[in-house]
C-alpha cells in the first residue's frame, strides 16, 4: 500500500465511522503502523492510504503508539499554538496552522475498548492534523490563499516530475 497525495479526491473525502472492529480492522492498523513508523511520521490516517474509514495512528510523547479508531476530539482549549506543520500526503509543503493548545480525545483501540487521552502542544498537534484527514481536511485548506496558490503551484510542479521520471523508466524497459 502506498501513500496517497494530493490531489486524490481521497484526501478530500469525509470517512466514515468503522461500525464493527474485526480482523481487516486490525490489519489496516498493522499497515498503518508499518507506513507510519517507516517514514518516520508523527501520524497517519486511514484516508492517506486509500481506505476511507476513521482510524489515525500517532506516535505521542516521542514514543508512545497511539491507535484511535472513530475518534472524537472534545475540549479544544487555548486556540493560538501555530507551529510548522508537514504531511505525508503533501511532499515537501510547510505550513504553520492554528491548533488548540490542549485536547481531549476518545476513541476506540484495536480490541475495541474505549481510549481518553488529555493532551497538549505537539501531540494535541499531531491528533488534530490526523483528525483533519478524517474530514477530508489537508494542510492545503489550511493555508491563506497565498500560501495555497504556492503550495499548488509547487505540488503540480512535483507531480509533473514524477510523471516524467516514470515515463523514462517505462521507455527504458
Ligand atoms: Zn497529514
């Protein structure tokens, strides 16, 4: 499985709540965690690689592996942290967002037991951002309409390349 990015209508579509937590559940998470951890990401959602259904997985704390699956942000306190924001599904894009300062968020684990978790800074972040996803939100709406047109601008160019770069190889063999 490979990561999506944009524009994959995907990215932009809402995902829907998982209604029963089974094995295909729990091999979306292994998945999930394999891409994730491999990338060296802070954080993946169902969405960036093509199952549009609500589960994130984060990395919080610097190593704490966190798995949500229909996750509920309550609480959003202290609006104002703006911090650098990068995403797997936008290569090479960095945009300061707003974010709540502090958060709580539930959720399920893999076996299906509900999650609390109160967090601040970084990780209420990282659970925003993912969460996002699950709305089909990317750091693209995020961004003031300068910042956007750039963005574009630059993630057309890449796509562009990479086009290139495979027509090349298919040529070659
Ligand atoms: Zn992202």
């Amino acid at each position: 499985m490979k990561i999506l990015t944009w524009p994959n209508q995907i990215l932009t579509t809402k995902a829907i709540n998982v209604e029963k937590i089974d094995e295909e559940t729990n091999k979306i998470i292994d998945e999930m965690l394999n891409i994730m951890l491999s990338n060296n990401a802070l954080g993946l959602a169902a969405p960036q690689i093509g199952i549009s259904k609500r589960i994130i997985v984060a990395k919080i704390s610097e190593e704490q592996l966190v798995i949500l699956v229909n996750p509920k942000i309550k609480n959003k306190k202290d609006l104002g942290l703006y911090e650098e924001e990068g995403c797997l599904s936008l290569p090479g894009v960095k945009i300061k967002v707003e974010r709540a300062n502090t958060i709580d968020v539930e959720g399920l684990d893999r076996k299906g037991n509900e999650l609390h978790y109160h967090l601040s800074n970084l990780d209420a972040i990282i659970i925003q951002h993912e969460v996002d996803h699950l709305n089909g939100i990317t750091l693209l709406q995020k961004a003031n309409f300068m910042q956007h047109q750039k963005i574009k601008k630059q993630l057309k160019q890449e796509a562009r390349y990479v086009k290139r770069n495979k027509k090349k190889i298919i040529h070659k063999s």
